[in-house]
C-alpha cells in the first residue's frame, strides 16, 4: 500500500539554521586567514634569522682565511657601518686603513666584484674588500642593516660580529595592536663570537 504524498511531513532546515551555520563558516575562515598572516610573518622573520645567521658566517669565514690581518697584532678595535641614505653604508673604524679601504671598495663594487680576486691584494686591502664584499650582501638581503665588529687585541685573539636590522611584526591579537607601547617593528641582533 502506498502512502499517500499529503501524509508525509516535509522536514529541512529553517533560515535561522541556514545563518548560524553561515555565521560559524565565517568565523572559521577569519581564523583561517589570521592564521595564514601570522604564518607569512613568522616565515619572514625566520627567513630574515637564517641570513643573518648566514651573513655573520660568511664574515666569520672570511676573517678565518685572512687571520694574518684579523689575528695580527693590531686587529681593528671596532668597525660598525649603518645603511646610509643611498644605500651605500656609513662606515667607521678603528684602523683608518680598513675603513678607507672599505669606502673606496663599497662604491666600485657594483662595477668590479672582483677587486682583490685579480690581483695581490695586501692583508688590509684583503679585509676591505671581504667587509666591502659583505656590507654589499647584507643590505641586499636584510631591511636597514646595521653591523659592528670588535676585535680584543690580546692573544688569543676574539671578535664578536653583532649584525641589527628592522622587522615587521604582525600583532596576534587586538589587546597586543591596541597596547601603549605596542610596536609594528623590532630590531633583533644577531651576535656571533669568532676567534680568527
């Protein structure tokens, strides 16, 4: 026996059903798309960590084979260099020699990368073009890089390598982008102790 169409009860889902599960479906994909913001902000600032650390490796590397000059007895007491307006770095030393070499390096550097690789270059000349050589790498590749290196001139001899640049942070929550003092930008340093 059939039943007749008239006896069955249609069920379904009622508007108010349908806008709460429409509400809770846009709550989720807001979480969503704040979880991937914060994920391309740590991934960033993990990226900017790695070359840093990379960066003051490579410095690190290049006072290991020029230890006649960074292990001497006079190693420069202090050398720090700020990104300038024209992207060429500031630069100051203690040894007059390394920071002239420097800045007579930095500005050739794009037309000759291979200053000290075609010729004998002395061990000062040696160390200008490594530091001319890293300066130039560490503006490319961190946002308003800030560098100093000192060496202490007793045996052995040790330097620190500290490497500043400006990140942006992305806040997790509204009582962190609302706070007083809450800041878009830090300024991490990496230090690196080396002994050439």
């Amino acid at each position: 026996m059939m039943r007749s169409p008239s006896s069955v009860s249609s069920r379904g889902f009622s508007l108010v059903e349908v806008m709460v599960a429409v509400v809770v479906i846009c709550v989720g994909l807001l979480g969503i798309a704040k979880m991937q913001a914060l994920a391309l902000s740590n991934t960033t600032i993990a990226r900017q960590r790695s070359l840093a650390a990379m960066q003051a490796a490579s410095l690190a590397s290049a006072m290991h084979s020029n230890r006649e000059y960074w292990a001497g007895a006079a190693p420069p007491a202090t050398f720090t260099s700020a990104q300038g307006g024209n992207a060429i770095p500031v630069v100051a030393s203690s040894d007059a020699n390394l920071a002239t070499g420097v800045t007579a390096a930095l500005p050739a550097w794009p037309t000759d990368p291979t200053l000290c690789m075609n010729f004998t270059c002395s061990n000062v000349q040696l160390a200008a073009f490594d530091v001319a050589w890293w300066l130039v790498s560490l503006n490319n590749l961190l946002p308003n890089p800030s560098s100093s290196i000192s060496c202490q001139p007793v045996a052995p001899v040790a330097c620190i390598i500290q490497i500043s640049w400006t990140e942006n942070v992305v806040n997790n929550n509204s009582g962190q982008t609302n706070a007083p003092n809450a800041q878009q930008f830090q300024t991490p340093t990496y230090t690196l102790y080396v002994e050439p």
